[in-house]
C-alpha cells in the first residue's frame, strides 16, 4: 500500500507515492522542512537538501566511531 504526499515548490506541486511505513517519517520530516500547506522557493528546498545532508554526513561519522570501538 501507498500513500501520496505532496509539495509545492516554485509554483508547481510535486506529488511523490511512498510506502506506509515510511510515509508517515518522510510526512513528519516534510513539515519541519518546508511550509506543506502553501508555496517553497528554491532557496528552502536547497537549505533542506543541505541539512539532511550534513544529518547524514553525522550519522555516518557516529556510525564509524562506533564500528572503530567494536574492532578494539
């Protein structure tokens, strides 16, 4: 089962179909990212884009100090 979430970005609405059980994170994520019930410019969807990367880059560099204390 799917569920469909959408998005306006520079004027045009972008839906996008996802899995149950990810759409109820991705929901979440959506509303502190961007404004869901109105308009986002370039300039937010580029800001959001930045800070899941750099969320990532930290996960990734937690998950590697943590796989180092393993192997001691």
């Amino acid at each position: 089962m799917s569920k469909k979430l959408g998005l306006n970005i520079g004027g045009r609405r972008f839906d996008v179909d996802v899995e149950d059980g990810f759409a109820h994170f991705l929901e979440q994520q959506m509303r502190k990212d961007f404004n869901v019930e109105g308009n986002n410019d370039l300039k937010v969807l580029l800001q959001a884009y930045v800070r899941k990367n750099h969320e990532l880059f930290l996960q990734e560099q937690k998950i590697e100090e943590i796989t180092k204390k393993l192997e001691i």
